[in-house]
C-alpha cells in the first residue's frame, strides 16, 4: 500500500511525504510511483536548458521508519508497550551499565518520545475534524489528561537512573526526551489556544484556563530542570533555543532516519550495450574492409576510399548504436539506485529515474487525469506544456523489517523535497494592473497577480492495485501560493 501527502514546505520548495506499507503476508513488498510533471512552455523547461543534473539539484529525499502507531491514551494506561519497553531499559541500564544496555535506553527514549509525537499529532488532527461539539470536548479532556500522564510516567523514571553508575553523560539522554516532550506539548497547546480559544466560543469558555494552566506548568518546569526558555528581550536566547529544538526533534528521530548509499543504476548493462555498439561498428568496418580487398586487392586506390569511408561510417554507426541503446536502457532502468538499512542490515532498495517525455508516449489515462481546458489545449498546439516523468521503484523485506525493531514497523516514510528555483527562473513580474470604470465614468487601477500552474499527475501502483492522484502547483516569481490536491 502507498498513501502519498503533497503540502508546502516553505516559499520556494514543496515536498511528497510518501509512505510505503509492508504486507504483512509478503516477505518482498514491491512499490511503483511514475510522476508526470506538465510544465507551461513559457517558463523554458526542456532538455537544453534542465537537464538530469539539474532536477536532481533541486531534489532532497529524506527515508525514515513509519513511527510505530499508538493511541495517546494506550501510551498513557498501565502496561502499555512503549512505558515497559522503556522502563524495561532503564532498569536494565541501572542493574548493569554496559555497552548493550545503554544503546537500548537510549533507543527506548528516542522512540517513546517519537511515539508520544506522533500519538498526539493524530489525536489532536482526529479530535478537531469531528462536527460534534460534545463529542471533540469530551475527547480533548481525554487527551489533556493522558498527555499529563505520559509526562508524569516519563518522570518518575529518572529516579531509576539517578545512581551513581550513570555517567552526566547517560542522564543527559533522560532529559533530552524530557525536553523535547515538553516543548512539543507546549507548542500543540498554544496551537490550539491561537486556532480555537481565539474566539468566544463554547470550548474556549471551556478549555481556555485548562489549556493555559498546563502551559504555565511546563515553563515552569522547564525553568525549574534548567532548560532553556522564550524571552521577551533577548533575540539571541531565542535564536539559539530555536536552533537547541531542531538538534533535540534530530537527536530523538534519529533512529528512525535510516542509513541510504546511492550509486549509478545498470552500470554493467551500460558497458555491454556499449560495447556492442563498438563491436556493431567494427563488424560493418571490418566487413567493408575484406569485401574490397578480396574484388581489388591489397595496396590499390579503391581499397584505400573504402578504408577511409569505412572508419567514417564505422564512427557514426558507433554513435547512433549508443544512441539507440541508450533509450533502449532509459526505458527499463534508473538513474541510480540507493540501498536502505538499518544500521549495518539492508531493508530494501529504491531506485529513480527521470527524463523528458512527449506527449504521443504518455498513456491516454494520464492525459484525461491532467484534463486540460478547451483553451489551454488551443494555446498547447504553440506553446506546449513540457512533460517531465519522474519514476521510483521501492522494494522493502518484510523479514527484515521485523528482525531490526521491538516495535511492529509498518514499512518507510519518504520526503521528497522539490525546489522551485528553476521554474522562477524566466517568469514574468508578478505584479499586473487592471483597469475597470468605476461609479459610471471614473477610471480605477486594481493590482492582480500573475500566476503559473505545474500540474502533477501521480500514478502509485503496489500489491496489484493502482491509484491516481493530481496536483496543482501555484506559482510566480515571488514564489508558491499554493498546492492543491485535486485528484
């Protein structure tokens, strides 16, 4: 299965979050993705001025492990999976500290905290999409009585390792997972406090004071353990705390980020197709050769001519042998392939390619997903969309998956991360007047803005099953404005 999430991610880039799931019941789970990319003409995007290097300059991708999904509340209940996997280490670290026991608990911190980031993610997500009111109140009690739970739990533990045995260093990690829980759920409570509690409403009369009253507790405590805090006055501090939170949300995702090594795709298949189209030529050569001198003899003027024109065939033949072999190998491998592991014990593999195709080749599905308006299929016959197709194969281990985790992991999240900068390249200016008489007779002026639009038709295939999905990106010089989702 393959679910697949396209948003903004700042002005000038925006990313896919893809997540491959592997069955449970097949040991090699095998995943397609082929991404059409229509480009309007007038922004220049072919194979002479973008080229493979160019795309891939403006492509990150990020793999991590699906965080395994639990409820808030089953993190919060006694004899949850996650507490005993984690109280489990810590007292295993403080019964004996040893190179094997001190990995674990600090794996168990980093995916107790990662788990507790996404429970409440997808609570809180869940809880304000429902419509009745009485409903979300009564859940959002739940959850801000679970959340102290799981902070009070993750508490108590520190008295475990607060022994002699355990380095500054190893505590250290204790109150890495303290802070950065802290923090998250300060940050989700002021979210909510911005978005809901703004208004007069029922739930801001509600929740307000509770909402409040747990923020205030965890500044305090924040204050209270040392950590670092917001000011008013001093921009520096802040700075520096905003860089503090991004290294904690690494240090604590880091075991779910996995290890990739990239390396050219088909390199043993491109040398033998080149070396046929090197043997191909110098058969034709060779071949020349031998005729006329077997019809005018060694040493002679002709035999000479059909050398020379030969050896000038013999290089083109050469060319459009490569040529040709090259399309033939673009159709069925990738560009490169990049294997996934976790620490030193490989997963799987992925593999992308990309190319300019044209119309006439892309299937006729793909065309009436793009739909494009009587207009614009007026203005393609001049200045046609550029098509760009971006492929990726992804093959997970089931077994695999299973050997390296306490927890049942899903399959891998992946981000790709796509820069806009070299669409924005030959755009015109944004800005554009308007005129229109207003009252009657008077002239007015109005500013508007100009706009492009890439469109993304993205097709997923796994398990036997295939999915469509399109997308709208809006843009100008200035940079995104929007993506839509309007498969």
């Amino acid at each position: 299965m393959i679910d697949i999430l396209a948003r903004e991610h700042d002005d000038f880039s925006f990313e896919f979050k893809i997540g491959y799931r592997a069955r449970n019941k097949t040991m090699k789970n095998r995943f397609r993705i082929n991404f059409w990319i229509f480009i309007p003409g007038s922004l220049d995007i072919n194979r002479r001025t973008y080229s493979r290097e160019d795309f891939y300059k403006d492509l990150r991708n990020n793999i991590r492990l699906i965080t395994p999904v639990f409820l808030l509340r089953d993190i919060a209940k006694a004899g949850s999976l996650p507490f005993d996997h984690l109280k489990s280490s810590f007292d295993s670290l403080a019964l004996s500290p040893s190179k094997i026991t001190k990995a674990d608990y600090e794996y168990q911190i980093k995916m107790f905290s990662a788990i507790f980031k996404s429970a409440i993610r997808d609570q809180l997500r869940y809880v304000f999409s429902l419509h009745n009111s009485s409903d979300r109140e009564l859940l959002f009690e739940e959850i801000l009585n679970d959340i102290q739970t799981v902070l009070d739990r993750y508490r108590s533990l520190s008295g475990v390792i607060k022994i002699p045995v355990i380095s500054r260093e190893w505590f250290n990690y204790y109150e890495f997972g303290d802070e950065f829980m802290s923090t998250l759920v300060e940050n989700h409570l002021f979210a909510i406090l911005e978005q809901y509690c703004s208004l007069e409403s029922e739930f801001s009369l509600r929740f307000s004071d509770k909402i409040v009253g747990l923020i205030k507790s965890e500044q305090n405590y924040r204050i209270e353990k040392g950590y670092p805090a917001v000011s008013d006055n001093t921009p520096e501090n802040n700075t520096n705390l905003v860089f503090r939170r991004d290294l904690l949300k690494r240090f604590i995702e880091s075991d779910l980020f996995l290890n990739a090594r990239t390396k050219k795709d088909g390199v043993l298949t491109e040398q033998i197709y080149l070396s046929l189209a090197a043997g191909v030529s110098m058969v034709f050569a060779t071949a020349v050769t031998f005729s006329f001198q077997q019809r005018f003899g060694s040493f002679t003027m002709p035999l000479f001519v059909a050398l020379v024109v030969s050896y000038m065939l013999k290089d083109r033949i050469k060319e459009l042998m490569r040529h040709y072999f090259a399309h033939k190998k673009g159709s069925k491998y990738f560009d490169s392939k990049t294997t996934v592991s976790i620490k030193d014990n490989e997963i799987g593999w992925s593999k992308e390619g990309f190319d300019f195709v044209p119309e006439s080749k892309i299937p006729l599905e793909i065309m009436k997903i793009r739909k494009r308006s009587a207009l614009l299929e007026a203005d393609n016959r001049y200045a046609r969309e550029k098509i760009i197709l971006y492929r990726k194969m992804v093959e997970l281990d089931r077994e695999k998956l299973d050997e390296n985790s306490k927890y049942s992991i899903e399959g891998i999240n992946e981000i790709i991360r796509v820069s806009v900068h070299s669409f924005i390249n030959k755009m015109d200016d944004p800005r554009v007047f308007l005129y229109h008489l207003q009252n009657g007779n008077q002239m007015s002026k109005v500013e508007s803005t100009k706009v492009y639009y890439l469109n993304f038709v993205v097709q997923l295939k796994s398990g036997g099953f295939d999915e469509y999905k399109r997308y709208r990106l809006t843009i100008n010089r200035d940079g995104i404005k929007n993506i839509e989702d309007i498969s």
